[in-house]
C-alpha cells in the first residue's frame, strides 16, 4: 500500500475553494446558456420593441475591471518581493477600480431603464439586467475580499494568507474574464 505524504494533500481551504469556484462557473454558465438560448430563438437582435443599449458604460465596466486585474497581480507580485509600499498602493487601486466598475454598472443600469429595458419589460431586458446584478454582486464580494487582504497583508510568510491572497486573485480574475464573455456577447455581438 502506497503512503500518501503530507505534501501530496490539497489544505482543506484549497479544497473549499475548488468547491465553491466549481459552484460559481455553473452558476455562470447557466446564465450564459439562458441568455444563449434567448439570443438564438430571435431573429432579429435586439428584440422587437427594444433599443440597443450604449456601449459607453459596458465599456467603462470593461476598462475598469481589466485594469483591477492588472494591479491587482502587480499587488501579488510586489508582495511576494516583500515590498509593502507598492503592494498597499496596487492593492488600493485594484479595490477603487471595482467601485468604478460598480459605478459603471449602476449608471448602465439607469440608462437602461431610460431607453425602456426595465426588468418587468420582458425577458430580454430581464435577463441583462439579472446577469449584471448577479455579476455587481459576486464584485462586492470580491471588494469584500479585497479589505480582508489589506487587514491582514503584514502576514509575510503565513501560509494561510498565501491562501488567501491566490483565492481572492482567482475569484477576482475570474469575474474578469465572466464579464469579459458577457461583454462580448450581450454588448458586442
């Protein structure tokens, strides 16, 4: 019988995180497919009865979260050379680059309901305005995770905070690239 030493085992936090990460690309993906199966039924796109959306705000949002993710490695990498100043810096950034996100999606919200796409209009509108807010809302978490990184970020070498600092990485990186998929498809195409 082969041993199984302590190195080879994934920390219980590794193990919860896959776990919940697993739960959030399905809950993601069945959005995605919602909003799939509503785009390819209609013929012509945006439905019948409704106007395009500006792109200035979804832009904004796009700019924004890609430049979190941005600092937000640089916040990693400045931590890792132990250079606290620069990581404080990157890391406040990162954090008010999710605020003008959050700002961006409150403003593309009302300009939303200004061209009539209100939630009780109709499926179409009520889907865009559902995948946003699902998405505004896993950001404040992700905000969230980005204060108890800053609370604790003197931790040099504390295996638990390398824990952390790659969790809300991943968890951040991949709200980047979800709302990158649905810019491109719910914007864009």
């Amino acid at each position: 019988m082969q041993k199984i030493s302590t190195q080879d085992m994934k920390h219980p936090k590794e193990i919860a995180f896959t776990i919940l990460m697993v739960s959030w690309v399905m809950l993601f993906a069945s959005l995605f497919l919602s909003y799939a199966l509503l785009r390819f039924k209609e013929t012509n796109w945006p439905p019948m009865g409704f106007e395009s959306v500006s792109l200035l705000w979804p832009w904004v949002s796009t700019i924004s979260i890609l430049l979190s993710s941005y600092f937000l490695h640089a916040f990693s990498k400045f931590y890792d050379l132990k250079n606290i100043k620069k990581a404080n810096k990157n890391l406040v950034i990162t954090f008010l680059l999710g605020l003008v996100f959050l700002v961006s999606q409150k403003m593309l919200w009302s300009h939303m309901n200004e061209v009539g796409l209100v939630v009780s209009s109709g499926i179409f509108s009520s889907i865009l305005h559902g995948f946003t807010w699902v998405h505004a809302a896993h950001i404040v978490m992700g905000l969230i995770g980005l204060c108890f990184l800053r609370k604790f970020y003197n931790n040099f070498g504390d295996e638990s905070f390398q824990l952390r600092i790659k969790h809300v990485s991943h968890f951040w990186h991949f709200l980047d690239i979800v709302w990158i998929l649905m810019f491109l498809t719910m914007f864009l195409f």
